[in-house]
C-alpha cells in the first residue's frame, strides 16, 4: 500500500513538473510599428503662425528629422488655400475660422491637428489712459480687421464687459496695421489693436507706446472653456489615412520644436529672420515671447476651438464656412 501512494505521488510531481515546463511564459511585448519614410509638403503664413516650426524647418535641413518634410513660407493665405484644396499640399498652418470654413468648402476633407498660436492682439496706446477693458469705453479705437475674426472677437470682449460696441465706443478701422503703427508714432493719444509683431516694432519705434491690454487675458476672463485661436495645423484627411504612422510622428517632432521654440528665444530670433517670418532678429527676439505659440491637440483642442468657433459664427456665421464643422473636423489619434 505505501509502494502504491509512493508511485502515486511520484506520477503527481512528475506530472507537476510538466505542466511547469509546458506553461507559457511571460509575453514578449510586440514590436511599436514604424512608419516608412514618408514626404509632407508644408505650408506656412509669415508670422506668429510659422515661429513655433523654426527647429522642425533647421532639423529637416539638417537630415534630423523622422521624415522629408518640405516647407514653402506664403504672405497670404490665398495662395495656400488652393494648393491645400489640389492635393498640392498636405498640411497647412493657418487661421481657425478659414480651417473650418475650408472644411465646409471641401465637405469635410480636411482636419485641424493642433492649436499652434493663441491670439497674437493687444491694445496699444500711445498714452496712460487704458488699464482695463472698461477704461476704452467712451474712447476711440483704431483696429484692423473689419468684417473678419479681430473685429468679432473684439465686440465679443467688449459686449461681456458692459459695453456696447455700437454705442459706447467709438471703432475705427483700417486697411492696413501698417497706417496704424505710423498713427501711434505721430500722434499724442492714440489706442490701437494691433497684432505681434507689429506691437514689437511699434514699440522699438516708439518707447511712448505701451501695451495696455492683451486679447488672451480679457478673453481668459470672462471664464469660457474656450480660447481665442489664430493658427492651427490643417491637414487632409486622405493624407492622415494614407499616412498615419507618419503623420503622429510629424505631429510628436512639430510639438518638440514649439518647445524649443518657447525656451531658446535668442537662437530661435536668428532663424525666424533667417526665414524672413519677421524681418529683423531683434524684432522676433521681443515678439516672441508674446506670440502665444503653443501646442494643443485632442480633447483640449476640441474644447478650446469649438467654444471659440460657435462665438464668431453666433456673430456672423460665414466667418467659419455658413455651418460649425462636425466632429470629424478634429483630429484625434
């Protein structure tokens, strides 16, 4: 009987040990697939939109970079917006209110990746008067922007504060940021909004002209989930589809150089005139910091440009395209 249990429990551990041999072992993770070497063509507007992709721009020259990324520098976005259309370009970096007015244009075919520049508009005086949003009623305000996104983020700041911008203050606007940089320069008393960086020049000109108020504070405010957009990254959607691996990769290596963007003022100014995205160093060296460039995509970004976009189509709902883009507009990876 002890002969029995004995070979009994000697065919138990033997089977035990078997089982031990044959149980599987810990798992290998699997290899992060690579995206294959891909060519982005890129476009860009000179100023504050642009600054935020010097280090990408110096790297791609450099061979330092994921990818072949191909960068052309324009002065208006009309001359983008055709090429971003044809399939000539795939990613475009310009203002918020024309991506979505292209996304309606092209029934969608188009997506906003990321917020590259919050609002870039101050107030400016050449005096003491204004140090509060309150301070400009009764005031006369030269702006720029008739009809387009300055004059309805303007009235939308102004009207949360109290005051009416038909009644209360007196708007005048003009064709060109240039006429009004040359009235703050003559005149006594003027108070302007002007964009970077000619609030920058304006005051290396000038050092009676101050910076009063800042478009981003006032609009920070008022306590929304949103906040006041210029740039973003555009991008076609068939290209996102063709190239996805690639496309997350552009979007890790553009975030990196914002960063270095953001912290190397000095070395980055050089490049940013080099480009020729604002005409002289020392210029961008003073703008840069007051050019709101970030980076922000995903929920956040969804949150921050649908909130800002339902503004201005509430004030003129073919400032965004006759329609507020769908959920497919927002990239999400």
């Amino acid at each position: 009987m002890k002969k029995q249990i004995a070979i009994l429990l000697t065919m138990l551990l033997c089977l035990g040990i078997l089982a031990g041999c044959t149980a599987p072992g810990p798992s290998v993770p699997e290899e992060p697939e690579v995206a294959e070497a891909t060519t982005f063509h890129i476009a860009s507007l000179k100023g504050p939109t642009t600054m935020g992709m010097v280090k990408l721009m110096k790297d791609a020259e450099g061979g330092a970079t994921k990818h072949d990324y191909q960068f052309e520098i324009f002065g208006t976005a009309d001359e983008v917006v055709p090429k971003l259309v044809n399939g000539d370009l795939d990613i475009a970096l310009l203002p918020c209110n024309l991506a979505s007015v292209l996304y309606n244009k092209t029934q969608g075919a188009v997506q906003v990746a990321a917020i590259n520049t919050l609002s870039v508009l101050y107030v400016v005086e050449s005096g003491d008067t204004v140090h509060s949003i309150q301070d400009l009623a009764g005031k006369t305000v030269y702006s720029t922007g008739k009809g387009t996104t300055p004059e309805f983020a303007f009235n939308y700041i102004l009207s949360q504060n109290g005051i009416d911008p038909q009644k209360d203050i007196t708007i005048e606007y003009k064709s060109e940021s240039t006429e009004i940089a040359a009235m703050l320069q003559n005149a006594e008393v003027t108070i302007a909004v002007l964009p970077q960086p000619y609030v920058t020049t304006v005051k290396m000109q000038n050092d009676k002209v101050r910076t009063a108020l800042s478009f981003n504070e006032e609009w920070d405010k008022l306590g929304t989930d949103s906040s006041m957009v210029t740039g973003v990254v555009l991008v076609r959607k068939d290209f996102v589809e063709e190239n996805s691996l690639a496309f997350n990769e552009f979007l890790d290596e553009y975030k990196a150089s914002t960063e270095y963007v953001n912290a190397n003022t000095e070395e980055v100014a050089e490049w940013i005139a080099e480009y020729g995205i604002v005409a002289k160093a020392p210029v961008a060296v003073k703008a840069l910091p007051e050019s709101s460039i970030v980076y922000i995509d995903g929920s956040d970004m969804k949150t921050k440009i649908s909130g800002y976009l339902k503004i201005l189509y509430d004030a003129n709902p073919q400032s965004v395209g006759g329609a507020l883009p769908e959920d497919d507009f927002y990239f999400s990876r």
